[in-house]
C-alpha cells in the first residue's frame, strides 16, 4: 500500500525566521500498524527495509539520509518517520520536505523528496590564529559534505559553529563565537560571517606586495582610518574594494586583484594582540576602451547613451569613470520617468591588444508618474508651503532630478521653501512607492 506524507517547510520556531509558515499535518498511520481509539497502545514497529532521497542536487542521496537518522533494517513507527523528517527541516539545508511509503509483509519501503535550500559562502571575520582551510577542517569533520557554503539559518549553521568552538578552545582561544547574514564585502549576494565576540586583537600595519602603494599618499591618508582599529576581516575587506581598488581602476587596471589579506608572522612566533597584516596585489594589465553596443534601449539612441558614458576609442579604461557613466545613464532614464530602468553591461577583454568593449542590455521599465505625497512630521502650515512648492501635478511624468532637487532645498536651503515659518526639524526622510501595475510612484516625506 502506498501511503504520502505532506510537505513541511522550515519553522520560525525552529530557526528564528520570520514570516516563515508551518504547515502542521495529519499523521497517516503505517498500514498494520495497529492503534486503538479507546485504549492507547504502545506505537507499532515495522523493520525499515528500503530507504531512499528524491530531489537533491547538492547533496548525495547517502548524505540526506544521514541526516534523517534512520538506518536500513531497523524497527520504526510512524514517529520516527515524521522524526526524520523534522530533522530534514531543521538542518536548514533543505526548504520542503515529504514523504511517502509502502508497506509490504517484509517492511516498511520509505522515500523522502526534498528540495534544498540556497546556500551561501561562509565568511571567517576575525579569527587569525588558524587558517581558513583548518576551519573549513573542522566543519568538514561533522559535515563531509561541507563545501564551504551553508544556509542562512538551521541545525547545520548552529553545529558548524559549535565545531568551530570544539577547535578554537582546544586552542586556548576565548570569546564567544556568533554567526550573521551579511552582504558580501568581496561581491553579489550574502555570505554567512562566522567571528569572535570580545576579540582583543587590532590592526598594527597594512602592506602590500605593489610597492608603488607604499609613496601614495592617498593610500596612506586612507590607511590612518583602519590602522589599530579592532581586527575584522571585513573591515579590511570593504577598505581594500573602497580606498585601494578605485586607485587601481582609474588606471586602467580594471581586473586588478587584490588579497585575501593575509596575517604574517615570523617563525612560531605567537599571535600578537596588534596583528600585521599583508596584502597581495595583482595589478595585471591596464586596458583601453575599444566599443560599445546596447541593446533594448528605446527612449534614447545608441548616440545618446554613449554620450553619456563619455569614454572614446582608445581612451584608457577608467573604471570609475565607466562606472560614474552606467550611473548617469540611469538618471537620465530617470529624469524621464522611468526609476527601474536596469543595465546589464557584460566586459569582453582582448588580452592581447589589452582592450575592453561591453555590451549593455537595457531594461526601460515603465514609465512612473506622480501619484500622491504623504507627509509626516511638519505643522499643516508648512504643509501648506510645500505643496505649494511641489513641482508635480497630479499625474505628471515624475522627473527624479526635480524631486532630488527639492530635497536639497528642503534640506540645506528650508527658507527657499517654507520662508520665515519656524521649523523644528533636522532630517528628511524620503521613499519613493512605485507601483508598477498602475505606473504610478508615490512620495513618502519624513520630517525629523
């Protein structure tokens, strides 16, 4: 007899997520498995004959069973079904599970159907004294299957700590170890940040393998910021693709690399509270911009966006002279109405003449116009004075400039707007609510 399980999906119980729904289910009774309405019974047993995991993609079918807990030829009741099945869930590395099984005069035939959760990298902040590869070690010993990503949340991210936790103080290492979803210092996305409250360690010198970074006076202004502050990774990090990297792309360099930092002692020497840290850099090429191609543009011409950009045939490629472009690019786009428009530019390097040309797929988006403003925190007097000043009229094409024109003023010029009326407010807070469907934004003001 075939019998099916539903699907449960991970619990804000179980993991401290929120807006997170579980779907509690009715549990189907193993066919000759005996139960008495009027006298409970002890729960029924059956041998577990066949085991088997449908759906995953990362992990093998032998790791997902692992994690259920359940062995071949072992005696099982409907328990230990749903058990298992709750274990799959609670791991974090799997977003729906079920379950269904067959039960012959051998035993019970079970399969489980998952589907895995997204997975992102781990990122060790602020532990120097071990590399990363014996971090990853130590995860790997209570996860074979760890690969250097994990959830952003469940058993599995709770016990990769604890493992980190078993190392570190079998390494005389104190403090408390916390995890955190963060976005990606070092590019797209979230990476799950592993680091040690209460770390007294902090930054004594920053060097670089690219001598040049060493007479830059730019650099050495910048590294008076980060030098002996509290030793992060992540600081370091965000001060390398912030300060560094920028000298590098006005250059030309546009695929230069820089680090991991790494932290350098002599010899066995101890970890020092004041941690040097050295940085290698790959410069590689400086590159020339050749051409430019667009597609799904509309509104503007092909003229007009590269007029935009501002690079020509054989200008070096100034990468933050590329990137300020693809940024006027949108505001143009948004002068006219059109706030989602999208840019999707993809770099084709030709190593050989050290050139670069892009292709850049445009996504208009709709055109936005204004809809209603809803202000908070002014008298209605000086609400009185602003609509006044408003530039939008009901329905007219929303010009982003203006609106950000008008927040200037209402900012750092208030007499502009509301002339001698006395004002109490310091901060404007300002959201623009599109809303698509309709074509329509709408302007929440928040005076503070």
């Amino acid at each position: 007899m075939l019998r099916s399980f539903g699907v449960r999906e991970p619990s804000s119980r179980f993991y401290g997520l929120s807006n997170t729904r579980f779907f509690f289910l009715s549990i189907l009774v193993l066919s000759g498995f005996s139960t008495s309405a009027q006298t409970p019974e002890p729960a029924a047993t059956a041998p577990l004959r066949e085991l088997h995991a449908e759906g995953e993609k990362i992990l093998t079918e032998a790791q997902v069973i692992a994690i259920t807990g359940l062995t071949q030829g072992a005696q099982i009741g409907k328990g230990d079904l749903q058990s298992a099945a709750d274990k799959l869930v609670q791991s974090g590395l799997f977003a729906k599970v079920s379950y269904n099984f067959q039960t012959k005069m051998a035993g019970v035939l079970v399969t489980y159907h998952v589907e895995e959760s997204p997975r992102i990298p781990v990122y060790f902040d602020n532990i120097p004294w071990l590399p990363d590869s014996a971090l990853a070690d130590a995860i790997r010993a209570k996860f074979p299957f760890f690969d250097g990503t994990l959830p952003e949340a469940g058993a599995a991210v709770d016990e990769a700590v604890d493992a980190l936790k078993e190392l570190l103080t079998s390494r005389g290492v104190q403090g408390s170890l916390e995890h955190t979803v963060i976005a990606n210092p070092n590019g797209e996305g979230n990476v799950q940040e592993i680091h040690i409250e209460g770390a007294a360690l902090q930054i004594a010198k920053i060097e670089f393998s690219d001598p040049t970074l060493k007479d830059s006076k730019a650099v050495q202004q910048h590294l008076a910021e980060i030098l002996h502050k509290p030793y992060s990774r992540m600081t370091i990090d965000l001060f390398l693709s912030e300060a560094i990297k920028p000298i590098y792309l006005q250059q030309g360099f546009l695929r230069a690399k820089l680090g991991p930092a790494e932290v350098r002692l002599p010899g066995d020497q101890k970890l020092p509270s004041e941690i040097p840290v050295y940085v290698p850099v790959a410069a590689g090429e400086i590159y020339h911009w050749k051409e430019i191609h667009w597609a799904g543009n509309s509104l503007l011409s092909e003229f007009t966006l590269s007029g935009l950009l501002g690079v020509k045939k054989g200008d070096v490629a100034d990468g933050m002279h590329i990137e300020a472009g693809w940024d006027r690019v949108r505001e143009e786009y948004a002068h006219s109405g059109y706030l989602e428009a999208k840019l999707d530019a993809v770099p084709a390097y030709d190593d050989q003449a050290h050139n670069v040309s892009y292709d850049v797929s445009v996504q208009e988006g709709p055109q936005f116009h204004f809809g209603k403003m809803v202000l908070t925190g002014i008298s209605p007097a000086a609400e009185r004075k602003l609509q006044a000043a408003w530039p939008f009229s009901a329905g007219a094409v929303f010009d982003k400039a203006k609106f950000e024109e008008l927040l200037t003023k209402l900012q750092m010029h208030q007499e502009q707007i509301f002339g001698e009326l006395p004002l109490h407010y310091e901060n404007v807070g300002h959201w623009l609510q599109t809303n698509a469907g309709k074509g329509t934004v709408d302007v929440l003001l928040d005076f503070k």
